[in-house]
C-alpha cells in the first residue's frame, strides 16, 4: 500500500502541477488569483486520502459534499490533463512543421491560450456527459447453453451485480436503480462480485434494507473484493450478511441446479494463484461433474479451476470506467470486459453497476449482467444458430 501512495501522490501532484501551468495563459494576472489556485491544487493532492481516513472514523455524512468536491475534480482534472497533452503534442507537431516547412504547407500553431480554453471546455464537456453515463444504468444479456443444467431445469437465470462500492458517493439513490433493475430481471440467483462496499459499512443501515427487500429462489450469494479489505473486511462481512447475501470464501455451496465456488480476493493481480494460500476449500469429483459456477473478483482465470469452472463471473476493472482508462485495462487485464469463451468455459467480467472515486462514466456505462443458462434442448427449440450466437455475443 505505501508503494501504491508513494506512487499516487508523485503523480497526481504531477497532474495538478501541469494542470497550473495549462491555466496560466488565461488566468488574470493576479497574484491572489493564482496564489488561491496554487493552494487549491496543492490541497487536492491529499485530500482524497483525508477524507478517506476521516470517513472510517465515523463521519461519512458530513464529508459527502467535501467527498463530491475532492472527486469531481479527480475527474475533471484526468479530462483537462489528458486533452490537454493530447493539443500540447499537436501543437508541437505544427510548430516543428512551420519550423521544417514539411510540405510546404502554411503550418498555423494554435496559441497557449486556446489550447487552455479548449481543454476547460473539453474537460467540462465531457464532465458533464460523464454524470450523465453514470446515472444509465444497463442490462447486458447473455444467453448460454449447457447440457449440465438437471432434467426439470430448462433454465435458470443468474443476476450479476459487482463493483457497487456502497459508501460516501453511492448511496440510496444509486443503489436504488439497481435494485429496481435486478427486480425487473426476475433472477433465480443474484450474485456479487466483490466491491460491494467502499467504506464504513456501519451508516449504510437503509441500503442493507434495500438489499434485504431482494429475495431471488435460490438466494444472494457474494464473495470479497479488494475494497471490502480495504474497507476492514469483519465490517465488510457484517454488512454482507444484513444486507442478505451468504458470503463465500474460498467455499463451495450445493444450489441444485448448479455448484458454486467462490473465492476470496488475494489482493494481487501480478501474483500466480496457490493452491496452498486458499483456505476451507474442497470439492468433490460428483460436483465436479455438475455445472460451476466460479465467482472471482478479478477476472484472471483461476489457476485452480482452469478447465473445470463452466462460467466464471468477475468484475473489478469497471473497464476503465472513464475513457481512455479502458485502453489501459486491455493492457493489463487478459480478459478486461465481457463475455470470453475458452474451450467451452465461459468467462463474463462486468463494467461494475455504480462508481468508483469521481462520480462520472465515460463510454463503460454501469452494468448488471442478466445471464441465462437454458438446457441445450431448449436452445435447440427456442433460437436458431445465428440468433443464438448474437445472443451470447
């Protein structure tokens, strides 16, 4: 972790460092005026990590509005920072084609102070389409066939929800579209995949309740994320159990229809699985014979259940959440978003149903994931090949 805020304050001060120096050219030259956006700037720096520290201690409503202000502007300043190097990089390029004469051509270099202009109105822009996205909320449908489903059982039908980080900016509002949404659905089985907090659990008694107002046939079933250890994980588990779900880690649990495991977060991305880390884990060669369910917070294949798991669901890189972060997520993560196929299994990971720091989405809308498992004669009967496959697409 002192790693991670090593790193973090290096470079947000220097996003907010390069940040001053854009504003410059169309600030009014005024010492005041640029003292105060030097103080600002620097008190941004910290302040995401004081109001986290200050939000464990208890005071997570009189820090909403400070919360809203510390994160909007995380956004707001990823936004100016990266159109702003985006005009920086074309302005240098038409300078040094003016500088050459590259073509011959009349190469016309954009002042400082419309590249600033624009990247306030960029940022502001974009901003705002963000609040929007993050308010439109998705079903994404996915339609899978498997002959492991009993005889009896033409389908069952499994509601995902993962990355809801309940805490200082998601609340009841939030939390409510959601829930409505996974009503609506009319799931078998709801699940969880990790985040499902983000702070103190312990004044999030009304969304506990919303939850406990969700009662699918076969149940919630959750499992942890990094945040629920983040947040402390015997408060995380607490507001687990009060809001419905049966946790499970590193455990497995008989449902009937299906088999389903799930597994704790390790924490670690980077880190090969080993078998001896995971603890209260067994499973027998008659279930291993069934259709599993894995649930796993980070959407790397499980080293353990490679070729046995018939679905895995994972959530945790809410696909960048804000473009072009996406971009980065491909780099990182194998499987960054969606549905994969490997050899038969499948593998969903999704975009995460709420926010995560600043309160905006830019093309990753928030997500819950209606998955149907039907019996291989009802998808024989009920869809043709091509709309069965553009189904599953």
């Amino acid at each position: 972790m002192s790693i991670f805020l090593i790193g973090y304050i290096i470079i947000y001060s220097a996003m907010n460092g390069y940040c001053y120096c854009r504003l410059l050219p169309i600030l009014p030259d005024s010492r005041v005026v640029r003292s105060c956006l030097s103080v600002f700037l620097m008190g941004m720096v910290p302040a995401p990590i004081v109001i986290r520290i200050l939000e464990r201690s208890g005071w997570e409503i009189g820090l909403m509005f400070a919360g809203l202000v510390v994160f909007s502007w995380m956004g707001l300043l990823f936004l100016f920072v990266v159109f702003s190097l985006v005009l920086d990089s074309l302005r240098l390029l038409l300078w040094i084609g003016k500088r050459f004469g590259i073509g011959g051509l009349p190469w016309p270099v954009f002042s400082s102070q419309v590249a600033s202009r624009m990247g306030v109105v960029f940022a502001l822009i974009l901003f705002a389409y963000g609040l929007f996205e993050a308010q439109d909320l998705r079903q994404e449908h996915v339609i899978l066939s498997s002959a492991k489903l009993p005889p009896g059982v033409d389908r069952l039908r499994i509601v995902q929800v993962s990355d809801v980080h309940l805490g200082l900016l998601v609340g009841e509002r939030t939390l409510g579209r959601i829930v409505k949404a996974v009503r609506e659905a009319e799931p078998d089985l709801l699940v969880s995949t990790g985040d499902l907090v983000d702070s103190s659990p312990k004044t999030l008694i009304r969304e506990a309740e919303m939850w406990n107002g969700v009662k699918p046939r076969l149940g919630k079933l959750a499992v942890t994320g990094n945040h629920e250890f983040y947040t402390g994980i015997e408060d995380s588990i607490r507001f687990t159990g009060q809001a419905g779900f049966v946790l499970l880690r590193d455990e497995v649990l008989d449902l009937g229809p299906v088999v389903v495991i799930g597994l704790d977060d390790l924490h670690s991305s980077s880190v090969p699985e080993n078998p001896g880390d995971r603890k209260n884990f067994s499973l027998s060669e008659e279930k291993a014979r069934r259709f599993l369910l894995l649930l796993k917070h980070r959407p790397g294949l499980s080293s353990l259940f490679t070729g046995k798991a018939d679905l895995q669901l994972s959530g945790h890189t809410h696909q960048g959440q804000i473009f072009p972060f996406g971009l980065l997520t491909r780099m990182v993560f194998s499987y960054p978003g969606g549905l994969s196929e490997d050899g038969g299994k499948w593998l969903y990971v999704s975009r995460g149903s709420a926010t995560w720091g600043p309160p905006i989405r830019i093309f990753s809308p928030p997500e819950i994931t209606i998955i149907d498992l039907v019996s291989e004669h009802v998808a024989k009967d009920q869809y043709t090949m091509e709309s069965f496959v553009q189904k599953v697409q």
